[in-house]
C-alpha cells in the first residue's frame, strides 16, 4: 500500500465477539456542520419543535447513546474536521486555518493536511480490512478539480444545481481523496460566495448541496448491499451551515435564498428565555479583548447581521432542512437488509456549534471558547448495542472518537500503526481514549470524566485579502487571539460533589507571526485599497508576543458563561488546579511533528526528512 495506491486492499484483521457485538460492524459516519448542543436558554416551545421537526436526528437515539457533555478539539470547520478525521490536534497535522474572509483555499499561510503526514480516519479503516467511502463536505485538503490555468473549481452540477453525470464521473475517476483513505467523493467543496455551493440558499427552483450529498450517500449505501467485507461511509452535510450567509448584503442580493426559507416555518417566534438577552446584551468588558475586538472586525471581514428573530429562526430552520437530507440516508439503510442494519454503527456529530448572537452578540465560532461553540450533538447508535436509549453525561471530545469506531471493530491497533508506519511519517498514539467499555457496559461512565482540551489558532481575518465590501483594508483581530482550554470536573461543589469548569488561555501565538518565532509585521493600508493613486501606509514590527488574557468559568453554576472568575481572588485555589490541568492536557495532546522518517522505507518514497 503506497499513497498514489490509497485502495489497495488490505487483508481483514482477526474479529473477536464482544458481548452484544457478535459479528465486525459497518460503519456510517453522519456529520453536520455549525450545529450546536442545546443551549440550556431554549424554551420549552422550541425544545418541542426540535422533538417534532428533527425528527431523525432524534430516531438515532432511539436504539443509542447520546452524548450530553460532547465537545470539539478545535475551531473552525478545517481545523476542526481534520481534527476529528485523524484524532489527532492541529498542533500535529498542521490544519490550523480556515479558508473564507481574509484567506482563500490556496494561500500559503493556509495549509492543508499532507496525505502521507497524518493518517485519516480512512487509512486506519482501510489498513484493517475495510471498505471506505466519502460523500460531501470535506474541507481537509484542497480536492477540488480545477480547471486548468485557472483556480476556478470544476463543478458537478449545472446551473439549476442537479447532477451532470459525465462531471460526477470525473471526480470519481480522479479519486481526490484516495491518498486520503477514502474512495467516492465527488467535488467541489460547498465553500466560497457561490450561492450553488450553500446547503440550501441557491434558490427555490435549484438544488443545493446537501440534497445531493443525501442522494449521493443513499446510492452508496445501495451499492453497498453486494459488499463482501465491512465498510466505512461518511456523508458529511453543510447545514445549518448557511447560518452564516446570513446577512445585510446577502438578504438584499437575489442570487441568495435566505429569509424565504422561513415561509410556512414552524419555528417558534419564542426560541430563548431571559437567560439569552442577558448573554447577549453582555459588555464583554470582563472578558479577553480579542472577543471585543472580533465583534468589531466581524461586520467588514463578513457582513454587517442583524442579530433579530429572524435570523435566530433561520438558524433552526437550517437544522429542520439537513434534518429531511439526512432521513434520506437512514432511510436507504433501513431499506437494506436485517443484518446490515443490526450490523451498521451510525454515528452522528457536528463539526463545531455556533454563538448566534450570544455573548455580547458574536457570531459564527471564532475568538471565544463558549459552549455554544464547544459543545455538540454526538450520538452513537445501533440496535443490538442499545435496545433501549440511553443518554451519559460522561466529559468527552471528538478526539475519542476514531479511537473508540476502532475499538468497537476490534481492531488492532498496533498492528494497524505498524501497516500505516510505511506510508506515513506522522503515526502517534491517539490523545483520545477508546469508548466502547463505555458503550458495552463494561465500565462506568464516571471511568470517562478526565478533563479535555480545547486549542485554536484559527485568524480568518488576517491573510492576503483583508478587503471588506467597501474596498477598504480591515485589521485583523487583537493579540492575544490564539486560545486553549481545558474543561474539567473539580470537587468544588457542596459536599465536595463534582462541578464542571472551563479554563482558557488568550495568547499571542508567536509560531504564527510573519517572521515565525522572531518577529512579526503588518501593514495597514488607509483608503479605498483598489483606487489609483498613492495610499498612506502604516506599518508596525512586534517581536515579542502581547500579554496573556484568561478566562474561568464553574460551567455548573454558570452555564451561560458570563461570570469571568479568572481575576476573582476568592478562586486563586482552582485557577491554580485548573492552569496545572491546562499544562498537563497541553503535554499529553498538543503533539507536535516528530521531523524524521518512522520508517526507513518512506526515505526512498520521499517520505520524511
């Protein structure tokens, strides 16, 4: 198995039953993007339309275990994908930066994973034996199609967004993600200003992206009937993504599909209690400057939004549309065999989760750790594991995921690992942990209560392009804006019983200057940028990093994290638990680069240094 040769079978690994477990599963990975975990401020009447209108999202739940205390390893969409997609954090696979505002997808400062650094989530399902297959949203790597000479994207779908088979061919014969792990994925990405790349904004009469990424993932599963060894799909889908296409520009352009998706919406008009308004109307002056500053830098790196009942609607509505793509899928899995279903571990999951409007009126996931964004829906489900539902608030992340699909398939790891040291020089242990003793009754979820680690270094508005609408330059956000977390459970409540803390470290991340580690220059252009003539310039040099800005929050006292207590004299005690916590979760997982070959074989295959 080489990376030019990705599906290349490999040889089925041994399969030891395991309890209710009898036979290898399948395994159909469904992911979102921007949804969040409920917010403890939605009223009753919305909790109501979400049991009514998700309809099946909530059927996984049904025969599985949802996860209520979930959260992400990192931000935003790419760091966190392929976070999730290797288990591993950014710090190692070295996808820190999203594309969109002031980056395009093919800037240098803006790097994507390396096919033969980071094994995927794909490599490992293929090196044990398994079919891998990959429908929709990806933003991992840069696999677009291009047409030649140009950056212009080739895509699969006409003007009214429906398939043009002959293209969808094209991209399946190119196999972009085959170095990846995955085979079956069909381009291009839904990303960019292209109303025909959204989830569901193009139009009345045109098709969006998420229809056919359902229809796509259904057909698979279709043609998955015939297959003879185990197999692995992902259907990744965009909403409620479109969120954040939402905006005073867009809601005026007729080539987007925004407020009138709300037409015969059943929504409630009543969506949060006081607790939001609170959050929302916060001055944030209590809180790091990066957040302040990232409020005021949003409305020229996007869009000026309003943050009004509408909007907030249109955020669920996006939930009710990807939930109808979605009962596509589950729909043709049902529609397979007894034993495939019995046999088909679904997992559900979001990306990241988004602020609308909360904490002092941010939006999108940038610059802050709330739970509104850390914290997301993730649900594990098949009918012979769980008869009945089942719901834990055991801590965990996405980064114990991929450990715990290749625990429920008995795999071996460690002969796997020694499989992928050929073709890939990043191979490490996970940081994540392995949750099927958990799923199959063997442990306790107290067993899974250790604290877990959150890092970004995602700058969307600093790159090559920071023009807003008018033409004009914007500065990027304030240093310090680099963030990691450790979210903890501490003995601080009455009776010493456990309570939930979130502790994040603001801080100029010197490795991200222009010179890295040295010094870093930036200059701002005055002016209409695009207008002849000559232009004022101001251009500043740091070289050293701004003061550190800290957050703490006792999570189970104040869910909505408006009380700041990290200046708080009275909690020095658990700050300093909490910072050792932050030191010892950054040693055990921000991994970096080991720069050497793991094999002596990837130096003839230009593997390694």
């Amino acid at each position: 198995m080489t990376a030019t040769n990705a599906s290349a079978v490999q040889p089925l690994l041994p399969f030891t039953p395991r309890g209710r477990l009898t036979r290898r599963p399948n395994f159909l990975v469904v992911m979102v993007d921007e949804m969040r975990y409920a917010p403890i401020y939605e009223t009753a009447e919305l909790q109501q339309w979400r049991r009514q209108s998700l309809s099946n999202i909530n059927s996984l739940s049904d025969n599985g275990m949802t996860f209520v205390n979930h959260h992400i390893m990192s931000s935003a969409c790419a760091p966190s994908r392929t976070s999730i997609f290797t288990g591993q954090y950014p710090s190692l696979h070295g996808v820190t930066q999203t594309s969109g505002a002031a980056k395009s997808a093919i800037e240098e400062d803006l790097p994507w994973l390396d096919p033969t650094s980071v094994p995927t989530m794909g490599h490992y399902f293929r090196a044990a034996g398994y079919e891998t297959y990959y429908k929709g949203k990806w933003h991992v790597s840069d696999a677009d199609l291009y047409e030649p000479g140009t950056y212009n994207a080739v895509a699969s779908y006409d003007s009214n967004g429906n398939p043009i088979p002959s293209v969808e061919e094209l991209y399946l014969l190119a196999n972009r993600l085959g170095p990846f792990g995955f085979d079956g994925w069909i381009g291009p990405e839904p990303h960019g200003k292209n109303p025909m790349n959204s989830a569901s904004s193009a139009g009345p009469n045109q098709t969006g992206r998420d229809k056919a990424y359902a229809q796509q993932g259904a057909n698979q599963l279709q043609r998955l009937r015939t297959a003879d060894r185990p197999w692995l799909l992902v259907t990744s889908f965009v909403n409620p993504h479109d969120i954040t296409l939402w905006g005073d520009l867009t809601l005026a352009s007729p080539s987007y599909y925004l407020a009138r998706q709300l037409e015969g919406a059943t929504v409630p008009r009543r969506m949060f209690d006081d607790r939001y308004d609170v959050s929302s109307n916060e001055n944030l002056a209590s809180k790091p400057s990066a957040q302040a500053s990232y409020k005021s830098v949003y409305p020229d790196a996007f869009q000026q939004t309003q943050n009004n009942e509408l909007y907030r609607r249109f955020y669920y509505q996006l939930q009710a549309n990807v939930d109808q793509q979605i009962g596509k899928v589950l729909d043709a899995l049902d529609s397979s065999s007894a034993q495939t279903k019995r046999d088909t571990v679904v997992i559900f999951l979001s990306d990241h989760g988004e602020l609308l409007g909360s904490h002092g009126g941010l939006f999108q996931k940038w610059h802050q750790a709330y739970d509104e964004v850390l914290r997301v829906p993730f649900v594990i489900h098949n009918p012979a594991l769980f008869p009945v539902s089942r719901t834990t608030d055991a801590l965990t992340s996405h980064a114990d995921l991929l450990p715990t699909m290749l625990g429920l398939a008995g795999v071996d790891l460690r002969a796997v690992q020694r499989r992928l040291r050929q073709t890939h020089s990043q191979v490490h242990d996970f940081v994540g942990r392995d949750l099927s003793p958990l799923l199959m009754d063997e442990v306790p979820a107290a067993r899974y209560n250790a604290p877990q680690y959150f890092m970004t270094d995602d700058e969307p508005t600093r790159g090559s392009n920071q023009i807003a609408f008018n033409g004009t330059m914007f500065y990027a956000v304030a240093q310090p804006n680099h963030i990691e977390t450790v979210i903890a459970q501490l003995p601080t409540g009455q009776g010493g019983t456990l309570e939930q803390w979130k502790y994040s470290r603001y801080f100029d991340n010197s490795d991200f200057w222009s010179n890295p580690g040295k010094s870093d220059t930036i200059t701002h252009i005055d002016g209409t940028v695009g207008n002849a003539g000559p232009h004022l310039a101001t251009t500043t040099v740091k070289n050293r990093p701004v003061n550190e800005e800290f957050e703490m929050y006792n999570v189970s006292q104040d869910p909505t994290e408006l009380n700041n207590l990290a200046g708080t004299g009275a909690y020095v005690a658990t700050r300093a638990v909490l910072a050792g916590l932050l030191v010892e979760q950054r040693r055990l997982k921000r991994l970096n680069p080991v720069v050497a070959a793991q094999d002596p074989g990837l130096l003839s295959r230009g593997i390694g240094v």
